[in-house]
C-alpha cells in the first residue's frame, strides 16, 4: 500500500497543514500549542485529542512544517503530516 501525504493546502494565501501526533492529554496539547504559538504568531494550531491520530492542526500565512515537527519533538512527542 503506497501512503500519500496531505500536501500543504493554501487557502486564500493561507497554508493549513494536518500532523499526526501521540500528544495524549489535554494538559501536553496546552503546552504545545503555547510553545508553537510564540514560534508561529499569528497562526491558528489547535489539537484534535478525540481523532484517533490525535491531530495537530495549524494554519496561516507562512510557516515551516519541518519548524512545527522540530518542536515537537523536542518536547518528547512524535509528529508527522499526515497520512492517508
């Protein structure tokens, strides 16, 4: 089976990118979403703790996917875009 990922879909000049995470609790995604906010201002990331890839979600004008990855897993936690 060849796994495809979610290319970085631009919407009126905005990117969106969906990760995969194992970020778990409620308390871990705060404190991501803190670290990633001071990195990406102005970007709308938020988790999805209910999915079962436990998403991350971010969204805005121009921001490293490989930079969002990075702090993540700097904090312990595994992170990747996407697959279908």
């Amino acid at each position: 089976m060849v796994k495809e990922t979610y290319s970085t879909t631009i919407m009126a000049g905005k990117m969106v990118e969906v990760f995969k995470t194992d970020v778990r609790h409620t308390d871990q995604s705060m404190m991501l979403v803190r670290k990633l906010k001071t990195r990406l201002p102005g970007c709308c990331i938020n988790f999805d703790l209910e999915d079962c890839d436990n998403v991350l979600r971010v969204e805005g004008e121009k921001f490293s996917t490989e930079g969002v990855i990075r702090v993540l897993n700097s904090c312990g936690f595994h992170c990747e875009v996407l697959a279908y």
